[in-house]
C-alpha cells in the first residue's frame, strides 16, 4: 500500500525495521516479497541480489499468489529494465500456471499486465520475434472476462490495453491519457504512464509541446521516489525531444 502511495522511503524503512526470524514462514515471505518488488522498481541491484538469496530453497511456484505474485512482478521488473527480453519472455507461463487462470486475482492479473510491458517493451527495442504477437493476444484475452473486479478493469486492463497498441507500433497516445486517469492517487504508476504518453507523443511529433511536461513530472516523480530505472528511462525519451 506505501508503494502505491508514492511512500518508497517509508516503505524501505518499515521493511528494514522488520524483525526476521529464523525460519520462513508466510510473514517472513511477505517482507521478502515487497523488498524484492522494491529493490526491482527503484533499480537496487545489491539489494535486490541480497533478498532473492533468501529464496535459492524456497519454490516460488508453490507460494499462495499473494505472496508470489510480487515475486514474478520483481523479476520481470529487472529483466525489462535490463532488455533481458528473451529470458522475461519465458517467465510468464510459469507464472501463470503457479498463479492460476481460474483463480484470476489483482495478484495475477498484475503479472499478465507486467507480461505484456515486457513484450511491448521488446518490440519498441525491435527484440522481438513476431510470434510473440500471439502470447500477447492470449494474455490481453484474460482481460476480457467478465468476472474481473472493478479496479482490475479500471486500471491493468487500461494499461494492458495501451502496450498492447504500443506492441504493433499503434498510435496508443489516448490509452496512454485514459491510463493515467485510472491510476489516480498511485504516483509511481501514474508516472510510468505520462512517460508513455509522452513517448508516443513525440513519436508522432519529436517538437510536440506536451510531451516536455509530462516528462518534467514523471522525472520528478522518478526522483522522488528513487526509481532509477524510470529516471533512467524518462531522461533518454527527454533527449529526443525536438529530434
């Protein structure tokens, strides 16, 4: 919940105040997990090789989703940041099958999202091979049930929508504009989402006048929060401007 409301230090604070204990059980996992998610966002490699030491004897698969989920989404995270394209490629089939289908939570439908980041992220890169269209057209097909909750419908499958777009080279800037609406109050989210809209603005026009903006407030968010990768990320897409 910190994480979502833009409180990353608060959050890293709570995390290392937590006392560990000597065997893991379900709240070691959970302070496990979020560390991980956390050290994956703000681009902690150090931190991030520290806590997933703590699972070389833990299967991952075998965890409730609450508590794996957030270990798919670290990974996933790291690989898309690092353009580890073809390795991230082959983690969300075993994601999916650990997490369920039928069972199609905020926990796993957060993975399918961060899926198809992934592989859209490939294709803008041109590091992709067509026939992962078709992953991509399988995982956004789980979107399209009609027993999501609300705010899964509100938000992954808004910003599901707009990669999608971005995956076949589409103009995605109104879904990007729509996916900064439904994230609201999620600061991090909401910033990821204004430097994809600015990106797809500037691919249709490198002067256009908004794109400036958006940049200067996802950068500060970025800042804020200690999210290197995203910092890293707005500040290239500021470079092209007027190019």
């Amino acid at each position: 919940m910190m994480m979502e409301l833009g409180r990353w230090d608060e959050a890293a604070e709570r995390l290392a105040d937590a006392p560990h204990m000597d065997t893991v059980n379900n709240a070691e996992l959970m302070w496990l997990t979020q560390a991980l998610l956390l050290a994956a966002e703000r681009g902690d490699e150090s931190a991030l090789e520290r806590v997933r030491e703590k699972f070389v004897d833990i299967e991952v698969t075998e965890l409730d989703p609450q508590l794996s989920a957030p270990v798919f989404l670290a990974e996933l995270s790291r690989l898309r940041w690092n353009s580890k394209y073809q390795e991230g490629h082959a983690l969300p089939r075993e994601a999916l099958s650990s997490l369920g289908a039928a069972k199609f939570c905020r926990d796993s439908i957060a993975v399918v999202g961060a899926a198809i980041e992934l592989v859209a992220a490939a294709f803008s890169d041109g590091e992709a091979d067509e026939a992962w269209h078709t992953d991509v057209d399988q995982w956004h097909a789980l979107f399209l049930r009609d027993d999501l909750p609300a705010p899964v419908e509100d938000r992954y499958a808004a910003t599901a929508a707009a990669d999608v777009a971005r995956s076949r080279g589409d103009d995605a800037s109104e879904l990007w504009r729509s996916v900064i609406e439904r994230w609201g109050d999620d600061h991090y989210m909401g910033a990821k989402a204004k430097w994809r809209l600015a990106e797809a603005l500037l691919a249709l026009d490198p002067a256009n006048a908004e794109s400036p903006l958006l940049l200067a407030d996802a950068e500060a968010t970025a800042v804020t929060l200690g999210a290197k990768p995203l910092l890293k990320a707005v500040r290239r897409a500021q470079a092209t401007i007027g190019e």
